[in-house]
C-alpha cells in the first residue's frame, strides 16, 4: 500500500509541474524539409536526318532483318577473312558467309545459280577481268545510293571501275617485276623490262601461264594498250625460256625459296605477306612503267538479300572497312584517308611510273583474244 500512495503523490506531482504558470509544452520534433527538386533539361531533339540519310537508314534496318550476306570471293581468305566477318558482324550485328575461289569458277557458279532461279550468292569480289565478264553475262546488279560514295574526292582513285556503277574497286595492287634480294644484289637490278631481254636472265624469269592465271595478262596488256611496250617486246620475252607458274601463290613460294632470281610478274598483294615472314623479296619499277591494277567487288543480280550486300558494299568501301581489310592485307587503299599498310620492300618510290588498267584493258572480249596469242608467243 505504501508504495502505491507513493507512486501516486510522485505522478500528481509531475502533472502540477506540467500545469503550473510559465511551464513550456514541450515542441514536437519539425517534420524534414523536403528537398528542392533539380530541374531536369529537357532531351535534345534527334537530329533530323536528310532524305538520303533517311533512305539509307531503312537500308541498314532491312539488311539487319535479313541478318546475312553471302559472298564468293578470290581475296577474303584466312585471318583477313576472319577479320572482315567479325568486324562488319560487330557494326551491323550482319552475317558474312564467305565463299572462296577463283574468279572462273564463280562466273560459271553465278550463271547456273541464275539459270536454275536460285541465287545464293549475294556478293561477288576479285580480279577485274572477271568482275566485268560477270557484268557482260548480267550477273551484277548496281548498288545505289551508297554514303561511302558521296565524296569521291576521299579516293586515290574512282571507286567505280565501270561508268555505271555496277563495280568498284576496293584495292590497288602494283602488278610487276620483283626479285630475290639474296640472289639479285643492288646495282644488278634490272631497271627496264628491256633489260630482262639480256641473255643472262634466260631461263631465269618466272611468269604466270596463261592457261592458268590472268596475272601475265592483267600485268602486260595495259603497258601494250598505253604503248610503253611493244608486241615485239612479248614476243620476245617468250623466248627467254621462262619458268610458267600457276599464279601468284606459286611464283612468291619459287621466288621467296631462291627458285628463280626474278619474278617477271607478281603482285604486291601477295608479296606482302611473304615479306613480312621474312621472305627476301622486293619489287622493281620499270623504266617503261608498272601496272597498277585493282581487285573489285560488285553485288550479284536478284541477291537473296539485297540490303545486306548493300550495307556491306558501302561498308567495305567505308574508313572503317578499308583499314580491316588492307591492315589484314598489309596492303594499299582505294581511299585517301586510310594508310598504306604495305611494306617498304614492294612499296615503289614517288618517281615511279605507273600505268592503271582500264575496263577496256580487261574485257573478256579483250582478254579471250590476248590469251590466245600470248599462248602462241610463249609456246615452246
């Protein structure tokens, strides 16, 4: 009972506290001030796209749905295809399939593809002559509107080989006289394709056949069109009993191995590589001049999809494309902005003369006729 009364007195005593005059309530803990909101700016309007790039837009959006490209091709082979396919799928999120072969065997693909109604390849690409013979059979289709195109002044040379469109080209290759570096010494070079007439490069010259390859061809008949050598020239460079090789391939692997001192023709595009594994090779300017030729790619006619051998083409033909291809290549460029990647043994000086082939240097109607008489001038 005593600690009840107690309790009691001491809670009655606290309430007369709390009531007594002059006694402050005690304040209620103020509520947290609510943050100033930031002012958000507004998104910046999407640049409005001109009427080409709108159109292209619907170009990239097509070729994504139909998610591949499929393309028969002499040049796309090994690492460099890898390269390209992997490059061009992480842009665009597109396929590659990559076909490869010789330009011969594609233009014969192409036309059962289009005699049968089932096309497969969406995308052609290799030598010139071959590009164009395709053209002559209406194998090609012309891509428009490409934004790769719309300043040609970013080329060394026009991305069209032909007047209309339907071929471009995408690579220069110097197509020419190289030697041994270990077999032929500085001061022994020969400076002319006079020179090689010399009795002591008999049997010492290597050259493509032409029952087999174009590179004889392509690297010749641009020098006789443009009159820096004559046909008795080649008449008589088949006699010096030259070593004919398969191509391009099997006269590096005889010239890099010391087969032979000189290779009367041979491209830099498959020089580089050897070179760059150590390979003793180096080419030659002519006093008569050296051919400069290109290797091309062109869209087949009814492709399966078209907008994705658009987008590729224009790709290919882009900055971006050009540095894959031709660093993968250690090759040169079609266009300005892109370095050369070639090496300083195949790379001619400034003062070199060249002569680039023409569409009427490499027609087939051209090329039938020539291949008949260089087999007649070299036969043994």
């Amino acid at each position: 009972m005593k600690k009840i009364v107690c309790s009691l007195v001491a809670i009655l005593s606290l309430l007369l506290i709390a009531c007594a005059p002059g006694a402050a309530p005690t304040a209620a803990p103020a509520a947290p001030k609510a943050p100033t909101p930031t002012p958000v700016a507004p998104m910046p309007a999407a640049p409005k796209l001109s009427p080409e790039e709108a159109e292209w837009q619907k170009v990239v959006e097509a070729a994504k749905r139909e998610g591949k490209a499929t393309i028969y091709t002499w040049g796309y082979i090994g690492d460099t295809g890898t390269q390209i396919k992997n490059a061009f799928k992480a842009r665009y999120g597109v396929d590659l399939d990559i076909v490869t072969g010789r330009g011969a065997e594609f233009t014969e693909r192409l036309k059962t593809e289009k005699r049968i109604g089932n096309m497969i390849a969406d995308l052609t690409q290799g030598a010139s002559v071959h590009l164009l013979n395709m053209k002559n059979l209406d194998l090609l289709e012309v891509a428009p509107g490409l934004p790769a195109l719309r300043s040609k002044g970013d080329f060394r040379i026009d991305p069209m080989l032909d007047k209309e469109g339907y071929i471009l080209n995408e690579n220069v290759q110097i197509i020419g006289p190289m030697v041994n570096t270990k077999l032929v010494k500085p001061g022994e070079e020969p400076k002319s394709l006079q020179e090689m007439l010399d009795p002591k490069w008999k049997g010492k010259l290597l050259a493509h056949s032409p029952l087999v390859s174009t590179g004889t061809y392509i690297a010749f008949i641009p020098l006789l069109n443009a009159k820096a050598i004559t046909l008795d020239w080649l008449r008589d460079i088949g006699k010096q009993d030259l070593i004919l090789t398969r191509g391009d391939q099997d006269t590096a692997d005889k010239l890099s191995r010391g087969e032979s001192p000189i290779a009367l023709v041979l491209a830099d595009t498959m020089a580089a590589p050897y070179i760059k594994e150590g390979a003793p090779i180096k080419a030659l300017p002519m006093a008569e001049g050296v051919t400069a030729s290109t290797l091309v790619i062109a869209q087949t006619k009814n492709a399966p999809h078209p907008n994705a051998a658009r987008l590729f083409l224009d790709w290919m033909l882009s900055p971006e494309g050009q540095t894959v291809y031709h660093k993968s290549k250690s090759t040169a460029s079609v266009r300005k902005d892109v370095p050369d990647f070639r090496p300083q043994a195949v790379t001619l000086p400034p003062t070199a003369k060249l002569v680039l082939e023409t569409a009427s240097d490499v027609s087939d109607e051209t090329k039938k006729y020539v291949d008949k008489w260089l087999i007649d001038l070299w036969k043994k």
